[in-house]
C-alpha cells in the first residue's frame, strides 16, 4: 500500500519524517518514554552529559521527529497554563530573594533559637511555611548557605539541619496548590479551588511537620542533647524597599488566589507588576527564574502526551491496575511508587487523565497531591529540593545516601499513613 505524502512542518522538514503504523507508533513511543524517564530518574546518562532537562527536549524532539505526535499536536500538549503559573511564581520568589527575605526569616530564627531543640523546630516550621507561600525549591536554595553558617557559628553538626531543611520544604509546601511544581500540575488541572485545597491539606502538612521533627530529633538525639558552645549572630542584608513591595505583591497575590481567581493569571500579573521598577532591572530578576525547569516541563508535557496519544499510558494502568486504586490507601501506595520510579513531577503527569475517571475525583487529586509530594522525602534524588540541600552541602556537610535514608524512610511512611487517614 502507497504511503500518503508527508506534510510540510517549517523547520521539521529538515527531519526526515516517519509514516508509522500504530503498532510501530506504540513501540516508537515506548522506547522514547522509556529512554526519557530513565535519565529522569537518574538525573543523568552515563557517558554522556544529557541531565533531566536536555532528556525531556530529546524526548520531545524524536516524539515529533518519528511522528508519534505531529507538531501541532505536540504544541497542544504543552499546558501553558502551568509554565505561565511556574514563571510568575519565579519572578515574584526572585524578588524577594534579592531583597533578602528568605535569608531574613532564617537568620530571625536562629537569633531567637536557644538550644539546638529551637533551632530544629524553627527551622522546621520557617520551611514548611515559606515553602507553602512559595516554590519549596526556592526555600531550600536560599536557606541551605545559612544552616551552614549558623551551625558552623553555633559549633554543631549540620546534618540533622539540613536533613530537616530538606524533608520539612517538601511537607510544607504539600498545604497549597502553588507550594510544588507537582501540585502547580494538579491545580491547572482539576480547577480545585485555592482555598478549597489550602482547607483540606492544610491539617496533612501541620500533622506531617510535626512528624518529621520528631523523627529528626529521635534519630539525632545526641546531637540535639548538647548545648550550644557559643551563640551565633548571623546577619542578614535586606533592600527594605524591594522586600516591602515584594511581600505587598505576594500578599495581594494570596488574597486573590483565595479569592478563587485563575492561579496562573494572578502569579502572572504579580509578577510583572514587580517589573516596573526604576530599582531592579528585569535581567537580575530573569537569572532568578529557573528556566531549566520550565524547559523541562514543556519537554515532558509532550513526552507524555504522546505517550498517552499513542496509547502507551493505558497499557501502563493496565499492568499496574491503576484504574481500581480508588481509595486513598492504594492510590496513596501506587503514588509513591511511581514517583520514586520515574520522579514526582512525571508520575503526576502520567494520572493527570486518569484522576478525572475516579469516583470521587476532587479527593482523588488532594491524595495524589499529597502523596507524590511526600514520596520525594524518601530517598536523597527523591525530589529536586533535596538535591538542592546536597548539592549546597556538599563541600562542607556531605549527605550522603544512607544517611539521608535514616531519616527519610521514618518520615516518608509516617506522613504517608497520616495524610492517607486524613484525606
């Protein structure tokens, strides 16, 4: 049988372009989700330098380039709803960073902390809920140097700082629907209202914070047991102006995220509103924006999609009978295993379309929310927040893979069970 002509795609007609029966289109987008979500996984491919983000663009590229999906399709499948959520998040998070904010409220912390059981708590408490306003991600880089530093002044082991640095950023910031990247997913995608979510997790991340200071001080008892030889004065450098106009952005922000306005349009004229300034120019606020994760969204919205469009996704809730985890234990169990597999945020875009065919499907997402994100706490390369605090780390205070493991079993498990019981 002849093969119909190939369409003409602008800068794709330089790729030879592939006319695929069903069957090889299948295979085609296996081998390619496969291939894409190994090196997700892992953060890299042996041999070469391809990390998480060039993987998802290869991914995305050959999807079109082999025709499992053509380029229109693939542009569809990007959800602009979500990148135009994450980049006015950014740009209000870079803001405050440059004022000076996150390394304010941590050094008003660790002023006030006494013994190293205040210390912990503090911490604790300034990550989960900096983490809640804001991208966890951003808390955990602007925070890192400053453990460091106070527990360097203080004479104390950093780990079980760090350790709590990492682990309470990830529950904190399960409490809204701006607090992740994953749950910025599940917020475009199921029109859950803010508020509505806020209400119902919000009692899942005090209850999973509380949780992890326990773990922590029960595994680090020794450390916590002896006082502080000397006390520590950190300092921190604030531009009052900018932090002042950026918490009055963020603020009105939240009252309209309350307020059941569109999530993405909101970030993004905070955002931009911070731009019209004669103080800051737009380009120190653009290197804030962490646009490898941008990227990497948009490679893998196409990744899946067109794994989903060729018919991959339902094979894969077939062998894993996804279909019957209705209740919130076995979708709170198939959850977590997926998104250690193949990472939180990707495992969330696999039950975008399937979430909507539960029963109840409003609890369906808050689970999911709560379980992907509290999944990254298991394991050091669990989530990208707990890269963050190795990688800031790693000259000074190595965390090692079994070290953080003494701390993110107890606490992945404990929080899992609790959020299961109260969703």
């Amino acid at each position: 049988m002849a093969r119909a002509p190939l369409r003409r795609a602008g800068a794709l007609d330089l790729v030879p372009q592939l006319d695929l029966r069903a069957e090889e289109r299948l295979l085609t987008a296996a081998v390619l989700f496969l291939a894409t979500y190994v090196v997700v996984a892992l953060g890299r491919l042996p041999g070469l330098r391809l990390d998480r983000t060039g993987a998802a663009v290869v991914g995305a590229a050959f999807m079109v380039a082999l025709r499992v999906v053509t380029p229109e399709q693939a542009y569809a499948l990007v959800d602009m709803g979500t990148l135009v959520l994450l980049f006015g998040m950014m740009v209000i998070v870079g803001h405050l960073k440059l004022a000076g904010f996150f390394r304010w409220a941590g050094v008003t912390v660790a002023k006030h902390a006494r013994t190293p059981h205040r210390l912990l708590a503090g911490l604790i408490t300034v990550a989960g809920v900096l983490s809640a306003l804001f991208v966890n991600d951003t808390v955990c880089l602007a925070l890192t140097p400053l453990v460091l530093e106070v527990t360097a002044a203080l004479g104390v082991r950093a780990t079980p700082f760090l350790l709590a640095l990492a682990t309470a950023s990830n529950i904190g910031s399960v409490a809204t629907l701006t607090g992740n990247p994953q749950n910025m997913l599940i917020g475009v995608a199921s029109h859950i209202p803010y508020a509505t979510f806020f209400r119902s997790l919000l009692p899942v991340a005090i209850g999973g914070l509380v949780l992890d200071f326990l773990v922590v001080a029960a595994v680090y008892r020794r450390d916590l047991a002896r006082p502080f030889p000397a006390p520590a004065h950190p300092r921190a450098k604030v531009h009052g102006f900018l932090m002042a106009k950026g918490l009055a952005a963020a603020v009105t922000m939240l009252g309209f995220f309350f307020a059941g306005a569109n999530i993405s349009v909101v970030a993004l004229t905070a955002g931009a509103a911070l731009l019209l300034t004669r103080r800051v120019k737009p380009e120190k606020v653009f290197l804030e924006v962490n646009w490898n994760l941008l990227t990497l969204f948009a490679g893998l919205f196409v990744v899946v999609g067109a794994a989903r469009e060729a018919g991959l996704t339902e094979r894969i809730f077939e062998v894993l009978h996804a279909r019957e985890a209705h209740s919130p234990g076995s979708l709170t169990a198939l959850s977590a295993v997926l998104s250690n597999l193949v990472s939180n945020v990707p495992a969330v875009m696999l039950f975008i379309p399937l979430v909507p065919q539960f029963p109840d499907p409003d609890r369906a997402w808050r689970v999911l929310a709560m379980s992907s994100t509290f999944a990254g706490n298991l394991t050091l390369v669990g989530s990208i927040a707990n890269l963050i605090v190795a990688e800031g780390a790693r000259r000074v205070s190595p965390l090692t893979f079994r070290e953080y493991l003494k701390v993110g079993v107890p606490v992945t498990v404990s929080t899992l069970v609790l959020g299961a019981l109260l969703l």
